[in-house]
C-alpha cells in the first residue's frame, strides 16, 4: 500500500444532511476549498438516487450506501476509490424492538482506500435516549469499531488509517455549548459515551484536528438560534492512526457554511496532510487533482 501513496492530501468530513437538498453546496465547497477526499454523513438517499453526476462533472468519483431516507454515508475522491467496503467487520445491526446477532445494518459505514490512506466515513449512532435501547445499540457499535481499528493497526502498524464523521459524542465539556445537552439527561455527554471515545486511544487512534484547533463547535440545532448564539457542540471528528497523524500539519472547522441558502446543521471539518519525505527539496506540498 505504501508504494502507492500520495505526496500529500487534503481530507474533509461532513455531515450533509440530505445530499439530495445540498449537491450544489457540497461540489461548490469541494471544489473552491480544493477538497480531495470529503467523507460525508447523512446523505438520507438510496445508494442510486446519490446525484453521481453532479460529482463525477467537477472530478470526483464517488462510492455510497444508503438505504432509504435515513443514514447513509459516503466517500468523494478526485483519485480512484479502491477496496471500497460497506460495513466494518462485526458491525452492529439496529431493530426497534428486537434482540440478537442478526438484526438489519443500518447504512452507518463505508471505507475505501485513496493514494494508500484507509479512509472511512462513519455515522455513529445517535442513541436517542439513556434508557433506550438505542443508546446500549450506539455504544456497541463503538466498542466494535474500536476493535476493528486496534485489530487493523495491530497487523499493519504503518497503516495511514483514519475514522471520519459524525460521532454523536461531545468528549468532553469543552465541546458542549447547548444548554439542553446535560449529563444524566441526555446523550451526547454520559460519561460511558466519553470513555467509549476515548477507547480509540487505546486502539492507537488520535482525534487531529484538535491540537490543532482546541477550541469551536461543529453542530448547532437548528431550533432556539443555537447558531446565532453559538451553543453548539464538537461531534464531527478525523481520527487517525500514528502514519496518518504524523502527516497532519493543517486543520481548519468550516464555521461560515451553517450560514448561507440551506445549510446543514453541521459544517465540514478538514485535515491536511503531508505524506513527502522530511528530506523532500519541495517545501510546496503537491495537491493531487
């Protein structure tokens, strides 16, 4: 893999929210912010109804899974998409009402491989409730991603592997500003979905955005003007593997795009990455495209 990785790469998580609603949005911020790889969450359609054109006409190629109205996830990438996998191994399956190892998989997941980076776009479960059913179903999920990450970085060390998306978790009080986002009330803040994020420490997993950028909300309620009184919370995340966290030198939260015609209620969170040889003369890192 490592024979076929690029210089360098500028990657982007967001959660969409209707991808159907906000294809111009999302290409025009692909294209102006020179976006190589965008993971994106939520695009709420079936995996053909995704508007592939609109993507493949501005350079990009495109693997989806969605299943219906809800969920979905998806990966653009202006170089070619390769070991696409729906679903990580053992991935948890959701009914209302229903128990046991065989329920439907929700279209939470989706990892391709881009210029010898595994990348994958992940929409965490929202648990709904603390005594929901979906809450215990959220947290499996993270317990199981995390041993698939540990298991993936445990037989190739060197792997530049990152998890993207939209975690559903504020990890620590710093990252909740909504007043109605309260421990012991709701998700978000309970402290087994704080300890199930910071587990991916563990499987040698690091949040890269953060050193970076310590401070700034990713998600803001469209109800109550959380927007405009910035009570928002840090839900989106890109984390990385040591290869991959090594390679971050720039991030940047896309506050300005929950602003404008239709915005989502999340904003894209981008890394940049530089792959080249430290003894490399270019100081200009190469931006494929």
């Amino acid at each position: 893999m490592a024979e076929s990785r690029l210089d360098a790469m500028r990657l982007a998580t967001w959660n969409v929210n209707s991808i159907r609603a906000r294809v111009t949005r999302t290409v025009e911020f692909c294209v102006r912010e020179h976006i190589d790889v965008l993971a994106m969450q939520e695009i709420k359609c079936k995996t053909e109804q995704f508007p592939y054109a609109a993507f493949e006409e501005a350079g990009y190629h495109v693997a989806a899974h969605g299943l219906n109205q809800w969920n979905g996830v998806a990966i653009a990438s202006r170089e070619p998409l390769e070991d696409v996998e729906i679903g990580f191994p053992g991935m948890p399956g959701f009914e209302k009402g229903k128990e046991g190892p065989d329920l439907p998989q929700e279209a939470r997941a989706i990892g391709a491989t881009v210029g010898g980076v595994r990348v994958w776009s992940l929409y965490v479960p929202n648990g709904r409730g603390l005594d929901d059913p979906h809450y215990v179903y959220k947290l499996d999920w993270l317990d199981t991603l995390r041993e698939y990450a540990a298991t993936t970085l445990a037989a190739d060390p060197q792997l530049p592997l990152a998890l993207t998306g939209d975690f559903n978790i504020a990890p620590t009080d710093a990252d909740n500003g909504d007043p109605t986002v309260v421990e012991g009330a709701t998700t978000h803040v309970s402290p087994p979905e704080r300890a199930a994020f910071a587990a991916f420490e563990t499987a040698g997993l690091t949040d890269v955005v953060r050193p970076l950028i310590p401070t700034g909300y990713t998600y803001w309620d469209y109800k109550q003007l959380r927007f405009p009184r910035n009570e928002g919370l840090r839900i989106d995340f890109i984390l990385g593997s040591p290869a991959f966290a090594d390679a971050v030198h720039g991030a940047e939260i896309h506050r300005h795009e929950r602003k404008g015609e239709v915005p989502s209620d999340h904003v894209p969170v981008v890394a940049d990455l530089d792959f080249s040889p430290a003894d490399d003369d270019d100081d200009m890192p190469m931006i494929f495209g």
